[in-house]
C-alpha cells in the first residue's frame, strides 16, 4: 500500500490542476486500485513499498516515453506525477540507475516479473493512451524503456564528442562534420523538457549509429593522436563497442555499463519528507 498523499503534495497539485488532471484522478484511486492484489502476495513480490513504487514509475516512464534520466529529473518538477505517486512536496530525488536495476529484476526474476504484470494489469488502464483494455507484453515494455535510455546516452556521448572536438580541434571538425549534426546534437536537446524523447523518434538507433562509426573513422584516419586521445572520444568509442555487440536479450546490460548495480538499494522518498 501507498503511504497518504501529503499534505502539501495536495494543496501543490491542487492549485495548479484540475481534479480531472489524469494523474490527480490515479492518486485518487492508486491504493484503491492496489487493493486489488492479494496483500500478503504483493508483500512478498514487491520487498514491500519500494518494489511496488518502482513498479508503479515503470509504468508511468513506459506511457510516458521518458528516459531513466528523464524520469528522475520529472518527480522533483511536476507535482502531478508526485501526487499520483503519493510522493511528498518538495519532490525527492533518487539514482535513475535503480530504475535499470529494477528492469534488471523483471528480466532475470519471476517474482519481480510477475509484480510488474500484475501491476500493469490494475494501473495500465488508468493511464493506456489507445487500447485501455489492452495491457502490453512486458518484455516489449522493457526494450522500449531501454531502447530510449541507450538513445539518450549515446545522443549525450555523441553531443559532448562534437564540443569537446568544437573547441580543440574545430578547423578539423569543420572539414568532416556532416549538415545535421548542429540540430540532431545541438545543446537544446540536453536540456530537461525539451521534449528530448519525442525529438529522438525523428531518429533511429541506425541513423545514431551511422553517424557515430563516421565520426570515429574520420578521428583514425586523421591520424592524429591528439583527437584520438580527447577524452570525449575515448568515451564515445567505449559506447560505439558496446552498440556493436548490442542484443536485444541483454536490453538492460548495456545501461550505464552496468554501473547501477552499484546503486541499486532503494530508500523510501517519504523517509525524509517535509512536513506537511
């Protein structure tokens, strides 16, 4: 079960959103709608609050499209999001890698598989853009959640790459850059609700990694050891390896360089939270 929303997420939301905002109405409802599964099933799936909480923001980042990073930088801004969640004012901050690391879970554990599904199955239809009936297969779930995190990484690398390279080594960079690569890698894209997840479906993972393979190749046949050395591009042929022996059965490996298993317990964002 979900804590009571706070005091002051309530006041918050409410000054800013009507009751038929989408997420205010599943507040409204999220412990009514959790009732639904067995409690006693649910604790022992879910670890208890945590596992339920993480499962819950995995749905909302898979309707919503948004990156492990995105996801993360939405809770302390949008009170909506916090009030669905029964989250406190101000919001919290947690690691993104816990959400890989739960993903992690769903793949490799059961138990955790089957909270996600049953989660989906009472909360889905709240928030289900087409088909409100129609739940989505879990492992599609996961691959799209991934697809859009490893995008977003790669398009970071990519972007850091090109200005690292702007301001050393810039008479070169002029010689070889391709036209689109001043939008496609452009500074706004990086900035939090630019709408960066819907501006990379304009783009595929072949089209990253087509401009990706040319920019390291131009960097070799430069010869110069000066722009091979530049740390932005050291990192950035650290990612191009991992793309090639990218396979969609190892979706989450790939996020962060497996990094977030470092990070993965989890505390209660209303541990801490301000009074009301």
């Amino acid at each position: 079960m979900f804590p009571p929303i706070p005091e002051n997420t309530i006041r918050t939301a409410r000054a800013s959103y009507g009751r038929g905002n989408l997420y205010l109405r599943l507040g409204d409802q999220l412990n009514d709608l959790i009732c639904r599964l067995d409690p006693d099933w649910l604790a022992v799936q879910s670890d208890g609050y945590a596992g339920t909480l993480l499962a819950t923001l995995t749905l909302v980042q898979y309707v919503e499209g948004l990156t492990d990073g995105e996801l993360a930088e939405s809770l302390p801004g949008r009170v909506d999001l916090r009030y669905a969640l029964h989250l406190p004012t101000p919001g919290p901050r947690f690691d993104p890698f816990i959400l890989c690391a739960f993903r992690q879970r769903v793949l490799k554990n059961r138990q955790y598989h089957s909270l996600l599904e049953e989660i989906f199955k009472v909360l889905y239809p709240q928030l289900g853009r087409d088909d409100l009936e129609h739940v989505p297969d879990l492992y599609m779930v996961v691959k799209s959640i991934c697809v859009n995190t490893i995008r977003a990484s790669v398009v970071e690398a990519m972007f850091h790459a090109i200005e690292a390279l702007s301001a050393n080594h810039f008479t070169w960079l002029r010689q070889v850059a391709l036209p689109h690569w001043y939008e496609r890698y452009s500074p706004s894209l990086l900035m939090f609700n630019s709408g960066l997840s819907i501006k990379q479906k304009d783009y595929s993972p072949d089209d990253l990694r087509i401009d990706i393979n040319y920019l390291l190749q131009s960097a070799d046949q430069s010869k110069s050891q000066k722009i091979n050395e530049v740390p932005e591009i050291k990192t950035l042929r650290s990612m191009w390896d991992q793309l090639l022996r990218y396979k969609p059965e190892d979706q989450c490996s790939y996020c962060f360089n497996n990094r977030f298993e470092r990070r993965s317990t989890f505390h209660s964002p209303n541990e801490n939270s301000a009074p009301a």
